[in-house]
C-alpha cells in the first residue's frame, strides 16, 4: 500500500537519488530506512540491493513496479512544458506566437497580444511560412497552402512552445475580432490533415493536461478570457474526437456562472465513458468521469450555484450520496463536504438556493438542525435564537470549522459574523474564501521535507489549476543540497487549487515512512522546507472589516 502519492513535476532523476540513498540506509542499518523496506517490500526490513530500493520507491509512490514509476514519470517529462517560461524569440514568428497565446503565467494580458496584433500586422508574411503562425492567425488561406504541400505539419510540434498548431489555434488571443468561419474553418482543415483533437501538455508537469479544449474555453483563476469563438471551435473538437472529460477545462470555467461550457460537454459525453488517452497515458492520477462529475457537483453546491446543480442533475449527477473524502496526506485534512450529502454541504456552508432546491426538487431530504452542524448552519443564518440553543456544541464547531468566520465574510453572511465571534471564533482565523475549508495555526507553522519533484536550485510554482497529485512528498536526502537552518527564511510551498477544500490537521508520519529514515541521517544530510498558508487563504479582515459590515 502506498505512503504517499507522487509529488507534482515529479524528477526521475530526484527518485534515482532517493532510491540510492535508501540502499545506502539500509546497508548502513538506519532503522528508519528498514521500516521503510520492511512497510514495503515482501522480503521484510533487510539492507536492500539498488533494485530492491527502486522497488520500494515505486511501492511507496503506489506503483506495482519501478518500471511502472518510470513509465508514468517519463511520461510526464514527456508532455511537460512551461509556455510561461519563454522569455524571448528569435524569429518573427515565433515572437509572435510567444505573444499571441494565452500561456497561464503573470503576463496573461491584452497589452501582450496587443504587441503579437502590431507585430503581425507587421510581419502578415509569417503566417505563409510557419504553420504554427497560420494556425494561430486563424489564417486559413495559409494553412491550405502550407498543408498541400506537407500535411504532416497539420500535427508538427514547433514554434517557442513546441506545441502542435492547433493548440497555437486554440490558445490564441491576439485579435477579438476574429471571424467564427475562419476559427472553424482553420480547425477544420488541421483536424483533416491528422491534427490530434486531443493535443495538449502538462503545465509544469501538473496533471491535469492543458488539452486543446482546454484552450478553447479558456478561463482560470485569473480569470482569462475564452478564444472569441471558443464554444465553435470546442464543438469542432468534439466533433473531430476531443474527450469531454476535460478536468483542466472544467476547473478553469467552473469559477464564472455561465455554464454553457458544461452543457456542451455534458451533451458530448462528459461523465461517461473511459477518460479519453490522457486517462490512458496517465493512469488513475487523473479523475476519472464520474469523479469530475462528482468534483463539478461539489463546486456548485457550495458556491449556491443552482442552475448548476439543476444542469448536472439533468444529466444523471446523484444527489443523494454522501461525498467522499480525498486520500490522506503529509497534512491530514478535513474537509468540510467529507461524509456529507450535498444537501447537508449546502446547509453547512450558507447555500440557502441550492438546499431549496436539492430539496423541492432533487428529492433530498432537509438536514436536520442538530449539533455542531445545527449550530453551523443556524449561525451562517443569522439565527441567533437556534445558535444559543445549540452553545454547548460550540467548541466541536469551532474544532469543525475554525475558519468559519472567513468563509461567513466572503459569503457576505454579515450577521453571521458577530454571532461567530461571541461564540468563540477567532476573527483573525485564516482560511480558504473558495472551499469551506481552514487551517490551524498548528499547521501553518508546520514542516514539510523536500518533495521528488524540487532539485537543487530549482523555484517552486503554483499550479495553474488542479491536480491529482498530494502533497506527501519524499524527501530528498541527497547530500546535493545545502542543511537549513531554523533561521532560515522560509518559502512558500506551493499547493495546487485541487485540494483547497480541505481543513488541515497535522499527524504524525506513518510508520515505515521515509520521514522515519530521515531520522536516522546525519544533521548535515537532513533538509527540511516549510508548508506555508495555502494558495489563496484570507483572515476574515481581508475580505471585509467587521465594523464595516452592513447591519
């Protein structure tokens, strides 16, 4: 059984280390090293060959073999790109496909494509030239011609991202006005000359993938706009082959209110059938379509997104079924939707459309007004009267949701919030604003060791989206990396949104983990790095100050 799930960007070269490293433990009879063997390998805790090592690492990770850890992990170094990265060109086309393309890094901005519009107007030779540029151009005319004569460019990887043209075609925003009949027509012809409707990468190696689909509907966290004819051109995937169980598409359109996205993809087959290739080549570090539906109707209940529940319902999404809860990891966590049916999320969490409606209609019935739950709910209300019936579960719901004041704050729940401070809630907290979820101050102070995926010198990112990967790293113990002192510094680890919904609660590390081995190095080979904050966490005066709520 695995201890951990494999880290984000994961480095074979990093898990080649840690392999040697684990042999070296072992011979030299560390005892954490030989719990760690004997948690994992049939044989028992024994000094173990760099075969039995790698063997452990990939059992450890949760993979049968190392074989099978090479095979996903080389995967992932295969599709891997980092579009944000490039920071220059050498040639026009390139310069303007670098500019022209929405990439998910801090310059995601008009101005940029603003320049890649100047530059092509500039330059309108490029796109008879580069298939890559036509394809971005929308210039179907080019495309034609350059396909007429070489109709393997239709999938040739190329210009500054070594993408295949019809994700330049999908990712391109540099002119809003272009033409529907061009954006179709261009799709079209790449589609018929052997262009994969399911083309794509992994941003930073994060899974997961950044498909053509994806680029079609666009959107994210900072909230990037569509292509200009994004529904046509992803109708025109679909109709060519591209899977609806797009994971990345559907976290990037699932923070805006329009779901014509999802009522595109539902139609198309969203929620059925096997996952498309990116499930096949990546296994079940994917969700599989019935959990993106499952992730989909999480978002919308605890957001009051009725239409969205409704939609999904009309497509099968269960509404009865108690949510469950994600895999264990270095930081424990509790979310709040965990062993709770959507009607007792919506009832918890302030959603007052969507409990109405999962009742009168999604033949749920109404959670009963008990307990910590009870007083949660009566306090997002505004129900001071049930509140003080329900005191002396206080303590267990401050326990529950310790930062239930910010998620009141951001829900504009403003008497709730008075009401929540009287009771014990710490209007300082720190917590999640787009999942019920918070963190202990136990935890922000926590420490976490050196995942598989960081190598020397390199610079933890922030996942553009979201991603089946924990947290729960192994450490690195090789001795290429400076000691920390507790005087240092500490940076911010990155977390990637998938898991923001959860509440966090430290444990101690499983036994037979490689935290044990660690014990067990010599101070000079112990690295450590700090689990900060996660990504997004606000105190309840960062949404709002309290004197300044509405009465």
């Amino acid at each position: 059984m695995a201890t951990a799930r494999l880290p984000d960007d994961p480095s074979f070269e990093q898990l080649r280390r840690q392999a040697k490293d684990l042999r070296d433990l072992s011979r030299a009879g560390a005892q954490g090293a030989l719990d760690l063997v004997g948690a994992h390998h049939p044989d028992g805790p024994h000094a173990v060959s760099l075969a039995g090592a790698q063997f452990v690492v990939a059992r450890y990770y949760g993979f049968s073999s190392w074989a099978a850890l090479r095979r996903h992990v080389t995967t992932i170094e295969r599709y891997r790109g980092a579009p944000d990265e490039v920071a220059s060109a050498a040639q026009p086309a390139d310069e303007f496909l670098m500019l022209a393309c929405l990439r998910y890094g801090g310059d995601d901005s008009p101005s940029r494509w603003q320049r890649a519009a100047r530059l092509l107007a500039g330059h309108p030779e490029i796109t008879r030239n580069s298939v890559h540029a036509a394809a971005a151009a929308a210039d179907a005319g080019a495309l034609e011609a350059l396909l007429s004569e070489d109709p393997a460019l239709a999938s040739a990887e190329g210009g500054p991202y070594r993408w295949e043209p019809i994700l330049y075609l999908a990712y391109a925003r540099h002119d809003p006005s272009i033409s529907e009949e061009a954006t179709v027509r261009s799709a079209r012809l790449l589609l018929d000359h052997g262009a994969d409707p399911n083309a794509g990468y992994l941003w930073h190696g994060l899974i997961p993938p950044f498909t053509a689909l994806t680029g079609a509907l666009g959107s994210g966290e900072g909230d990037q706009p569509q292509h200009p004819h994004g529904l046509a051109l992803a109708r025109t995937l679909l109709e060519a082959g591209a899977d609806p169980n797009d994971g990345q598409a559907l976290y990037n359109r699932q923070f805006g209110s329009d779901d014509s996205h999802l009522a595109l993809l539902l139609s198309r087959g969203l929620g059925r059938g096997d996952g498309g290739p990116w499930r096949a080549r990546l296994g079940e570090r994917t969700d599989s379509p019935a959990e993106l539906i499952r992730g989909q109707l999480r978002w919308a209940v605890t957001h009051d997104m009725r239409g969205r529940v409704r939609l999904l319902a009309e497509h099968g999404a269960d509404l009865r079924t108690p949510f469950e809860a994600d895999e264990d990891r270095l930081v424990r966590c509790v979310n709040a939707c965990d062993g709770r049916t959507p009607a007792e999320v919506a009832a918890i969490c302030g959603c007052y459309a969507v409990l109405d409606w999962l009742v009168e209609h999604g033949g749920a019935p109404r959670p009963a007004a008990e307990g910590a739950d009870g007083l949660i709910a009566a306090a997002l209300a505004g129900d001071r009267r049930t509140v003080e019936r329900f005191a002396g579960h206080a303590a267990a719901a401050r326990a529950q949701r310790p930062g239930l004041i910010v998620w009141a704050a951001s829900r504009r729940a403003w008497p709730a919030i008075p009401l929540l401070a009287e009771f014990g809630w710490d209007v300082n907290a720190r917590a999640r604003v787009d999942f019920p979820r918070s963190t202990p101050p136990a935890c922000s102070s926590s420490w976490a060791p050196t995942p598989a995926s960081e190598t020397p010198g390199s610079t933890p990112r922030r996942s553009a989206g979201p991603s089946t990967s924990a947290s729960k790293p192994w450490p690195t113990t090789s001795a290429h990396l400076p000691p920390q002192s507790s005087g240092t510094t500490r940076s911010r680890r990155p977390t990637t949104p998938r898991h923001a919904d959860q509440d966090s609660r430290t444990t101690a590390s499983p036994a037979g983990s490689w935290a044990d081995a660690r014990a067990n190095l010599n101070p000079v080979r112990q690295h450590s790095f700090p689990l900060a904050h996660k990504a997004g966490e606000r105190s309840c005066y960062g949404l709002a100050r309290v004197r300044d709520a509405p009465p």
